[in-house]
C-alpha cells in the first residue's frame, strides 16, 4: 500500500485500529435511528 511510503508506520496503525471503531459507532448509531423510527 502506497499509505507506508507517505505516512510513518505508527500513523497508519492507529488509523486501522481507529477506523473499525468508527465504522462501529457509525453502524450502531443508524441501527438506532432506525430502531427510533420504527
């Protein structure tokens, strides 16, 4: 991946490890909108 030539290896470790965790907030808070909708 061209992100380890452009960004030093620490950085591109906590944006995978930080990633997953938005995706997951993001996912649970729509999974409630809907749930409030319903």
């Amino acid at each position: 991946m061209r992100l380890n030539t452009t960004y030093p290896p620490i950085i591109v470790g906590f944006i995978d490890s930080i990633l997953p965790l938005i995706v997951y907030k993001a996912f649970r808070y729509v999974n409630l909108l809907h749930d409030i909708q319903r």
